[in-house]
C-alpha cells in the first residue's frame, strides 16, 4: 500500500519541490501515474504547485492571497 501524504505546510513544500526537480523526466512520469488514482467512476487528479500558484493568484479572495504569500 502506498502512503500519500497531503500538506500545507510551506517546509514541506520545499523539500517537495526540490524532490521533484530532482527526479527524471521518466521519474516524474512514474511519480504522476502513482498519484492518479482511478476507482470504478471515481478518479482523483492533483494539481502542480506551480498551477496551484496560478490558480491562488487568479482567485478573488483575500484567503487565497494569504496561501501564496505563505507557500512562497
């Protein structure tokens, strides 16, 4: 069974990214397919952290603009 851990936390995101940028091309790809998860109808996509900055900046709330700050 594989573990996936979910966070908000700015460290961990850094470690994370740095782990990611690490990684292959194919590795990155192996990694991507790991994460996408499909059960009966059920399917499960993760965003990248450079498409969750696009999509913070690109909403309308105050919340939002606190997120970027923090994760950056």
């Amino acid at each position: 069974m594989k573990k996936i851990t979910i966070t908000t936390h700015k460290e961990q995101a850094v470690l994370d990214r740095a782990y990611w940028r690490g990684l292959s091309p194919e590795a990155q790809l192996d990694t991507v397919e790991l994460l996408r998860i499909e059960d009966g109808n059920t399917s499960v996509n993760f965003i990248g952290f450079d498409d969750l900055i696009k999509n913070k900046r690109a909403a309308p709330r105050s919340k939002d603009e606190v997120d970027v700050e923090e994760l950056l």
